[in-house]
C-alpha cells in the first residue's frame, strides 16, 4: 500500500489499517503515448546491440505515472478516498504506441480503530 497525496492505493483487496466502509465501483485511468522520431530511431539503433532502450523506459515510467493519476482523478470524480485491487496493464498500439492503463476499485475507507 502506498499513498499518492493523501490518496490510499493499494495492490491487496484491502487497505491495511483501514475498514472499507462504502464501494463506488470499478476505476481506471488510460493513457496511450508514442515516442517522437528521434526516439524510435535511437531505439531501432539500440536494437541491433542489444540493453536497456532508456529512452523507452522513459516514456513508460511516465506513461504509468499519468495512468495512475487519472485513476487518482476518476476515484474522486467517485467520491472515494482510496482504490483497492489496483493494477497496471499494458499492450501495444499500432506499431509505435503504448497503452497503459491503470485499474482497480474505488473505495471509501476509515482509519481502522
């Protein structure tokens, strides 16, 4: 569990510590990026030798983070203080394009007396 401010997210089907008291529902955040020209040919270029493409690594590193703070967004859209069972997944788009979405439940939790 880890908490992005303030906001309570969480890989378990709970949040330690906490008692759900209300479930609003399913919640996601989605976000599909592409690197720029420059990009793919350095990555093309990398491919031949072989490692880490950074430039990728990069992109996708943001590419989650944004995914996770439209899940943030759309759970207060909700009325929820927290997300449970919360998940990344990923494929591609075209040739060129990443998605990656974010997911889980929108919950409203209390500190756990």
């Amino acid at each position: 569990m880890v908490t992005v401010d303030e906001f309570i997210v969480s890989s378990a089907n709970f949040a330690p510590g906490y008692k759900i008291v209300e479930m609003k529902g399913l919640t996601y955040g989605l976000t599909v990026r592409t690197r720029g020209v420059g990009g793919n040919i350095s990555a093309g270029l990398k491919s031949l030798t072989g490692g880490e493409v950074g430039s990728y690594i990069k992109m996708m590193e943001e590419s989650r983070n944004q995914a996770l703070d439209k899940l943030i967004a759309h759970c207060k859209d909700l009325g929820a203080n927290a997300v449970i069972s919360f998940r990344f997944d990923s494929d591609s788009v075209g040739q060129s394009m990443q998605e990656v979405l974010a997911y889980g439940t929108a919950v409203v939790v209390e500190k756990d007396k």
